[in-house]
C-alpha cells in the first residue's frame, strides 16, 4: 500500500473517531462545553449539509450516521483507485 493511501486512510479513520466521539460527547456535555464547541468546529461544516437533506427524525439526528458512511464509502473509493497504481 503506498504512503498516500496510508495517509488518507489514517486521516478518514480519525474523522470518523472524531464524529463518535462529538455524538457520544453529544449525550452527556452542554452545547457550550468548550470540548464540544472545539469538535463541532470540525464536524458541523460536514452535518449541516446533510441535515438539509435529511427529513427531520424527531430528535433522532441521522446525519452523523449518514457522514459516517459516506466517508467510508469514499475512503475505499479513494483506496481502490490509488492502489491501481
């Protein structure tokens, strides 16, 4: 596997630790708890556009669910097509 493939599957996997992490953080921390206000710098500009999207669900939110696989959907995109060089 070629560094690059390496480096972007490392990068996905982390974002994807991080989305976990703000949901989970989501249940027990305030909106203004400053660990949470620091995640949501990173994930929120990937929600919103899926929220759009997305019909409300009461107060179930999908659209981490929905980032979560549309990132490993990408990531082994990206992975098929750099290990076919």
């Amino acid at each position: 596997m070629s560094w690059l493939a390496l480096a972007i599957d490392w990068v996905i996997r982390l974002y994807l630790f991080i989305v976990l992490v703000y949901v989970v953080l989501g249940y027990f921390l305030s909106p203004w708890h400053p660990v949470r206000q620091t995640l949501a710098r990173f994930i929120e500009p990937l929600l919103a556009p899926i929220r759009k999207i997305l019909p409300a669900a009461g107060p179930v939110d999908f659209s981490p669910v929905v980032l979560m696989l549309a990132l490993l959907v990408f990531n082994q995109i990206v992975q098929g097509f750099l290990l076919m060089f």
